[in-house]
C-alpha cells in the first residue's frame, strides 16, 4: 500500500443557503479544494451524503457532481452512511489512492436539508435508525441519544448542566470559525432553558439542520510536493467498524463498539496510542454523543468524560482540545458533509493555518464521524508533513 | 406504503414472536436467518412475554411528521427477557412519574397512520402495571 495525502481542502460557508442547490454547494466546495491544492483535474470523485433523495428528491448524484463540476467521464459514486456517509467517502478516497488504482481522487460530502420542513427533516434522518423496530414506534435522533444520555447520567451521576458544558465549549470553537453556522458563544443557563426536544436533551444540545459542502483531495504521498505547492498532511491511520443498527440491541448502551473498534485499528495502523494525539473532531451530534465517543475511542476512562467540557480540560489550550472547529453544534451539520469537514479541520490545524483557532503545536489528529447512533463509525488518523 | 409492508410484520407486531437459536439459545426479536452469536441457521419460533422493565426513556417533545399529532409522548427500551430489548412507546402513564427500572406491560395499540393512505399501523406499546400510579 501506498501512503497518501491530502494537498487541498475547500467548503462553504455552513447554515441556511436559501440561494445553493445541492449541486451548487458542493461544486463550490470541490472548486475551493482543487484550487486550494493547484490542481486542474482528477482521476476519480466521490461524494458522501446521506439522503438526497428524501431532502431533494434526487438520487444519483455521483455522476450529477461529475458533471457540474466538469471531470465527466471520471467515475463518480455517491456514499451513504447516515452521517458518517463523509468519513467513509474520504476512506474509499484514501483505500483507491492507498492501492494505486488511482493518483488524484477528491472526496467530497454535500447536505441541503432546508429545502424540506423540519418534521419531515427528522424524519429523513430518522431512517438512519431501525425503521421497522425504532422509527415505526415514533422514536427520533434526538430521542435515540436521550435514551443513550439518560442511561450514562444515571450511571456515572452527570447532570445536565455538565452535560451543557459540551456546547458551551464548541460554540466558544465556532466562534472563531469564519465557516460556522452559528458564530455565537452560549452560556450554561441558555441551553438549560432553550427548549426540551426529548428528555433530558434541550434544544442546544443538539446539533441543527444544515445546508453545506466539504471536499478534499487525496493524492499518493510520494507526488504531494510535485502535485502541489501546499504542505501535504499525511494519513496515517483509517478504520471503519459496524455494530447493531437498532439501539436496543446494544449490551451497554452508553459505549460506542463502533468507534471503540475503529479507533482501535486506525490506531494500531498509525503506531500510536491517544496520549499521542493534539486534537480530536468528534461527532457530537448531540451533547451526549461527544462524551460517550471520547470514553468508547479511550481519551477518557468510563465516567470521566462528563465533566471534561466543564473543567476546560477539551477546550482549546486545554490539555486535550475536542472539536476545535466548532464541532457538528455550531459549526452546523449538513450530515453527508460533516466527515469531511473533520478532515479539513485536521488539515487546517496541522498545516498552522488554523488562525484564531490553531492548537500550538499541533502534529497529530484524530477525526471520528459515526452514522445512526453509532452503527457505524469511521477514525481517521493525521499527521503533520 | 405498500400494505404488504405492514403485513409482513404482522407476527411480531401482534404477537410478539421471536426466534431463539436451536444450537445457543440466543433469542432474537424480530427473528433472524443467522444467528449473529454461533451463526447457527436454524431457530425455535417463539413468543415473547407481553410484559418487561424499563431501561431508559425519553419524552419526544418533535416528533416526526407522522407523529405530529401524538407529541409529547413517552418512548423507553424495555428488557422482555434477559438480554433482550425492544423500543417502544410507553402510554397511560403521567409523564413525570416514569422511572427506569419500573415494570410495564405490553399491550395492543394503534401505533400510527402510515402514509398517503392513511393505513392503520397497529402493534405493542408499553402501559404502567397497575398499581404503579395508585
Ligand atoms: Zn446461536
């Protein structure tokens, strides 16, 4: 296997674009990331995103892409895993450069989820979950991590204003992220107060809905400094890992098997452990979602995730920062994009071009984006060049 | 939605049928071709008890559209037999009085209207026992 690359990254702007379609938004961010590496065509495209049939009505949208962005005839194929569909697109990215069936592949995640109202939305997303055995009995994504954030309070003793903590951060990271949807600090008593979605998750423990794009490009290590003039950030670990697609059917319900494995093999592959990591994007679709990814991939021993956000120990400067970007909360979640704006974060941090937000010293990343609740995750694992 | 949709599963919906492994014993709810634990293929069609504890639960304050007229509502995993969980509403019940580890029964409910049609759905949704309010 070949060790490859990525040399160029390129989003919009998240939250609602009224004016985008699904294929102008992600034309724009595919334009951004191939100009960002220099590079004026490609070998191969692949697109994340996880229902543009039930928000858009359109399905077959690998070649739609190719062909307004102008690289027909290069094969082009849509990804969809819930909302890890933007970490496994750029894993089919890394495995077709990796192999050598391919030099230049971009990997790119798109979501227009505004163009529907916001029951139907959650109910698009609700078919991540179990349709006949959990969607059919009225549950939704957020009443899935209630139930998942319900069985780790009683557990470990964590209130919700602990739990509020995990916002409150990532809106303090999103802040000073030019690409968020909501560039706005919050405060503890806020989420306390905003509305309650499903017991005990308020509203602003939740990420929102979301248009957007993100792409990159990948490339053979060897041919970065010949491709491109920009500093190439090395893929040093990829994993992907399944479990039970219904909640129910999980032993402990608070630990994510999916992410807990994948971490694991992308670990193994990379040579290090996690006290070798200085910075981590986790998928806190919700509040709940960031603490339980952080203990299942072992940032944190069982419990001791909860109180992190809390002590600053996860906020930038702190000793482990998580989600410098703003995370899914507020930098925003067009699902099928959020995988590959992990990436771009990663990318931007190790190249030090992270501005306001840039953790010193940063060498080493991880990113972990899940689909469902977490029946299936997918770990990458970057290095600085 | 395609009547046959709902048809088909009608077995579990109705009575709650499962399967439990002939060579592990792992039971498994809605059934299954293989068994995921010694990937065994074949089963014993069993039922299961309409009756189990409660896990965990939310209260579903947005619902999904074909929901909208039943919000708030309670929904809770519920332990039937050890080791296996099914997800289901929980009604009859005031909301604020709902304690994980409490006992439920199982009963036959009408769960939704599906669709353009508007067909009825109906399966199993969770009521306290009854001296759990008194
Ligand atoms: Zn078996």
């Amino acid at each position: 296997m070949r060790e490859v690359a990525v040399i160029g990254i390129g989003m919009t702007k998240w939250g609602e674009c009224w004016k985008s379609s699904l294929r102008d938004l992600f034309v724009e961010a595919a334009l951004k990331a191939m100009d960002d590496a220099g590079i004026a065509q490609i070998d191969s495209l692949y697109v994340g995103c996880m229902s543009g049939g039930l928000f858009n009505g359109q399905e077959h949208i690998g070649p739609l892409m190719a062909d307004y962005l102008g690289v027909c005839p290069v094969p082009a194929v849509r990804v969809e895993s819930a909302c890890a569909s933007g970490g496994v697109a750029f894993r089919q990215a890394y495995m077709e450069v990796a192999c050598g069936m391919s030099d230049i592949v971009l990997a790119g995640g798109v979501e227009k989820m505004t163009d529907v109202d916001g029951s139907e939305a959650t109910y698009a997303l609700g078919t991540a979950a179990d349709q006949e055995y959990e969607s059919f009995h009225g549950i939704t994504f957020p009443g899935l991590y209630a139930l998942i954030a319900r069985v780790y309070m009683q557990k470990y003793g964590i209130t919700s204003q602990d739990m509020a903590a995990v916002p409150v951060k990532n809106h303090a990271h999103g802040l000073k992220n030019p690409n968020a949807q909501f560039q706005r600090a919050i405060t503890i008593e806020e989420v306390l107060h905003s509305s309650m979605v499903a017991d005990p998750l308020h509203l602003l423990d939740c990420s929102p809905i979301t248009d957007g794009a993100a792409a990159v490009i990948l490339c053979p290590l060897e041919k970065a400094k010949s491709l491109s003039q920009k500093r190439p950030v090395k893929i040093l670990g990829s994993a992907h890992a399944t479990d039970s697609i219904a909640l129910h059917d999980r032993k402990q319900i608070e630990f994510f098997a999916s992410a807990a494995i994948a971490s694991k093999k992308a670990f193994a592959q990379a040579k290090i452990g996690p006290e070798s990591v200085n910075l981590v994007e986790v998928h806190d679709c919700f509040s709940i979602a960031e603490i339980c990814a952080l203990e299942s991939m072992g940032f944190f021993a069982p419990g001791q995730a909860g109180k992190a956000a809390g002590q600053g120990i996860t906020a930038l400067g702190g000793k482990l920062p998580v989600n410098v970007s703003g995370g899914l909360k507020s930098k925003g979640h067009p699902v099928g994009a959020t995988g590959i704006a992990q990436i771009i974060e990663l990318v931007e941090q190790l190249r030090n071009e992270a501005g306001q937000r840039q953790v010193q010293n940063a060498k080493i990343g991880l990113a972990q984006n899940m689909g469902g609740t977490a029946a299936s995750s997918v770990v990458h694992i970057l290095e600085a060049c | 939605m395609f009547p046959a949709k709902i048809w088909r599963e009608f077995p579990q919906r109705y009575r709650l049928e499962a399967a439990k492994c002939k060579k592990c014993g792992k039971t498994f709810f809605p059934p299954r071709l293989v068994c995921n634990s010694c990937f065994h293929r074949e089963f014993e069609s069993i039922k299961l008890p309409w009756e189990g504890t409660l896990v965990t639960y939310t209260i579903i304050r947005t619902p999904p559209s074909s929901f909208s007229d039943q919000a708030p509502y309670a929904v809770g995993i519920i332990e039937v037999v050890p080791g296996l969980k099914i997800t289901c509403q929980i009604v009859d019940v005031d909301l604020d009085k709902l304690a994980s580890g409490q006992k439920l029964f199982l009963e036959f409910r009408l769960i939704q209207k599906d669709g353009k049609q508007g067909v009825l759905c109906y399966g199993y949704k969770a009521v306290p026992v009854a001296d759990y309010n008194s």
